[in-house]
C-alpha cells in the first residue's frame, strides 16, 4: 500500500465538531495523518481525553465527536488498489470515500455491494456503522463483504483482520462506532454491474397498508426497495409512500447511444446550500407542501424506467451541505427497527409522528433481512423507518422521543446508533442484548480505555454508564466546548 512506510506529513487544529445534524458541538484536537504511521504516532499521542477516528463526518450525532480529546481525521488515507476482474475483490484505504471507489468501479463493471443513502461515507465508516441499504433483504450489510480489515489498534499494533484469524474482533468491529480501532484498510469484494444506470419501477400508494404490502411483495422480485412514506398527512391516507424499486441495468437495456458512455461516471459537483437558513424555514406548513409535492410528481406507476444510479442512491447529494436548510439549531435523525410481526407496533409510531411536536420532514421505509453475527450491528429482520426531525421544541421533542424509544424496546427493537443523537444510555443494554460479548472483545483490544467517543461517553457503550472512570458526559466538561 503506497505510504506504509514512512510518516507522512500531519496537520493538526483545534476546534468545534458536529455530525450530520449540527446538534451537539463538542471541540476537540483534530489531526489529519496521511498515512499509517502518522495515525499510529497520533493515536499513541491522544492523551487522557483518548481518541475517535472520523472520516466525511456523515453520522447524524456525536459518534464521530470526542469533546476534549483527539479526533483522528482519516480522511487522508484514501487509495484504492487493482479489482480482480474474476472476484471483485479490492484493496481500499479506510478514508477512501464510497463515491470515489464508484468511479473506479463503475469503470470496470462493477459497484459496490451495499450503499447507504450517501456516497460521502469513508469505507472504514461504512464498516464502523456497518451501514445497509435498499437491498439489505438480499444483500446484508456493507461488512458481510469484507474479507479482511486491517484495524490499528490502541496498542500501535496494526493488525490484519479476518473472520477466521479472529471472528470476535471482527464482528465487533462491525458496527462497533470505531471503538475497536481506527479502520485504515479493507478489503472489499464488489458486484457486477455492467451500466451506471438502474431499471426502475415505481408506484405510488395511497396508505400505510398499500405501502407495506407492496413492499413485502418487491422483496422477492428486485434487488433494491425503498419507500418513501407521508409522515405529515393524517386520517385515511396516514402513511401513503412511493415505493422505488430497481435492479442493475444490462448493457442491451440501453440505447445505442447510450451505451459507449454506459460505465462513465463522473457526477457533477453539488452547488452547495446557501450557508444560513433561518431556523423557522422548516415548519408545519413548509413540511406540509414538500410531502405533498414530493407525493404528486411521482407517477402512479411507472415500470422499467431508466435513471442513473445517482438519481436513484443519492437523491439528496444534489446539494452540497444540504443539511444547512434545518438553520442553526439543526436537525435530529431517528431511525428504529422493528421485528417483523410487530405491525401494529409500527402503525403507532407513524401516527405519533403525524400528530408529534414537529413536522416530519423527510421519511423512508425499508424491510430487512436476516442479521449478521455483528454484535452491535443494528439490521434485524423487519421493518427500519428513518425520520428527520428539526431540532425544536426542546424538552417536549425529547420528551416525545423517549416514549417512541421506549415503544421501539418494548417491541425488541432497536435505535441505529450512527443516527442517534440523544437517546438515554438505559436503553442500549435492551436494544442491543449482545452488548456485553462486545464489551469483552473491546477491552481485550483497548484495555487501557484509548477508544472513545461523545457518543460513547453519553450511552456507556465501552462499558454501563455507572462503571465509567472518565468522567462527566461531553456536555458537562469545562473544556470541552
């Protein structure tokens, strides 16, 4: 791998850090290494606050934050080796980007196996969050492609990772929030994909039932599913959606024209949201008319329609920085799972968010498959629905959320993590009830508490709230903002 070597040159600032939805800041040390050795000289460097690696900072929360402390920016670890043209296999820098292996791949007919809903996610974030996608109901998660991890740990040690040299730490490692050891490399098997073009089918559905239906029908017929639901529109129409469903498109799907430009794919740069919104941009009435438009110009149905893939993956990439439209005071994320049978469980979270204190801006509904051994991986087999919320009404939303968490545990569901942005620590325990066989993997790595994060800290996920020795929350610390 180019830079294993010798230490490349480190930046190094101090300042405030937020995730994807601006709640929370927390200020800390930020250094950037370019290569392995600068990680390693860093990690060994973080000091008592101890550190979190960070990558294009798309997690919704303090996951990738470490108030106090050091964050290890691993953005400059970014290579991509040779594909096997027979496996799909690749060798991936950790801060490599999804996007930019797209353009890779694509080229050479291939894509990568799980995406989420972003292609600016680093490849050791998509393994820390061990991110999903549309097609999740066939293909899992991003990690059940990975061959091998190469993990720098909090000893300085850098260790090749497999299922079978050491199962436990692999596992844990997926969807483990970074806490098992800073991502620098991976390899990844990909999937064929012979055009940069998905075939696409969509309907449109008047409410939750039709939705829900049409949706476990499409799981058995097309690769990738995903719906979006109204979550403003109450009475008989409460939950009506539009259901996307797609496949890889075959070269001969193409015209003519088309198909000399069929693996090029160089998406344009977004134009980036203008940098101050007013917070009262997002309200009832503006949450109104975007589910409204969004419902009317999708067709009633449409079969077999061609779109790029980033039209179909990305829809919100379009705009740089787009989560700026929520104002200063930002946003909130809140995705669940529900098992399947637990419908009805289902249906009162979407009529609590029809009736809840702030407007549902933007909602998706997905149906997964069987989980993997990870044991803080968040897919289950169910229902996941995602929901963004304005950061608003304080002590009311929070108060709200709470109820939703407890309705989502007594369900033996689950929050996602890499979304969370506020959830109280007693409920992780419930939601993820293998969280103690990961504690053991964790401490056998990190003995001495190096790992850590904001996120961390405020659920006591290395270890329960109450045992912890670092301190006070992020919030509470005199230095931290």
């Amino acid at each position: 791998m180019p830079g294993k070597q010798q230490a490349g040159a480190t930046t190094e600032h101090r300042g405030p850090l937020t995730g994807w939805g601006r709640t929370g800041p927390t200020v800390a040390r930020i250094v950037r290494p370019t290569d392995i050795p600068g990680a390693t000289a860093a990690l060994m460097g973080a000091g008592p606050r101890g550190t979190t690696a960070r990558g294009l900072g798309r997690a919704y929360g303090d996951a990738a934050q470490n108030g106090g402390g050091l964050v290890l920016d691993a953005t400059a670890i970014d290579f991509i080796g040779p594909i096997d043209p027979e496996t799909g296999a690749v060798d991936v820098g950790g801060g490599t980007s999804l996007g930019a292996l797209i353009t890779t791949a694509i080229a050479a007919g291939w894509f990568i196996p799980v995406t989420p809903g972003t292609r600016h996610v680093t490849i050791g974030g998509a393994i820390a969050s061990d991110v999903h996608g549309k097609n999740h109901h066939v293909e899992g998660t991003f990690t059940q492609h990975v061959d091998s991890m190469t993990l720098l740990l909090p000893s300085g040690e850098t260790r090749v990772v497999t299922p079978e040299s050491d199962r436990a730490l692999f596992w844990a490692t997926a969807g483990g929030m970074g806490l098992t050891g800073v991502i620098v490399e991976a390899r990844v098997r990909l999937t064929p994909a012979a055009t940069r073009f998905i075939t696409v089918d969509t309907y449109r559905t008047n409410d939750l039932d039709q939705t829900m239906s049409l949706m476990a029908d499409y799981d058995t017929r097309t690769h990738y599913s995903v719906a979006w639901i109204d979550l403003v529109t109450a009475g008989a129409h409460m939950g009506r959606g539009v259901l996307t469903c797609g496949d890889h498109a075959p070269l001969e799907a193409l015209e003519e024209r088309k198909r000399e430009d069929a693996r090029r794919w160089r998406p344009r740069p977004a134009p980036p949201a203008p940098p101050i919104f007013p917070s009262q941009v997002v309200n009832r009435l503006t949450s109104r008319m975007f589910n409204e438009l969004w419902f009317r110009k999708a067709p009633a149905e449409r079969l077999g329609e061609l779109l790029p893939l980033e039209t179909f993956f990305y829809p919100l990439d379009i705009v740089d920085q787009w989560n700026r439209v929520y104002g200063p005071r930002g946003f909130l994320q809140w995705q669940c799972v529900i098992p399947f049978g637990e419908e009805a469980r289902l249906r009162r979270l979407v009529e609590a968010f029809v009736h809840g204190p702030v407007p549902a801006t933007l909602a998706v509904l997905k149906r997964f498959g069987a989980a993997n051994p990870g044991h803080l991986s968040f897919p289950m087999p169910g229902w996941t629905l995602a929901v963004d919320l304005p950061a608003a009404r304080g002590d009311e939303l929070a108060s709200f959320l709470d109820g939703l968490d407890r309705e989502v545990a007594d369900g033996g569901g689950r929050i996602y993590l890499s979304k969370d942005a506020r959830m109280r620590p007693e409920w992780l325990d419930v939601m993820y009830p293998r969280i103690d066989e990961w504690r053991e993997v964790q401490a056998r790595i990190d003995p001495q508490g190096r790992l850590t994060s904001d996120l961390d800290r405020r659920l006591g996920i290395t270890a329960p709230a109450s045992a912890r020795v670092r301190g006070a929350g992020p919030h509470s610390m005199g230095d931290a903002r």
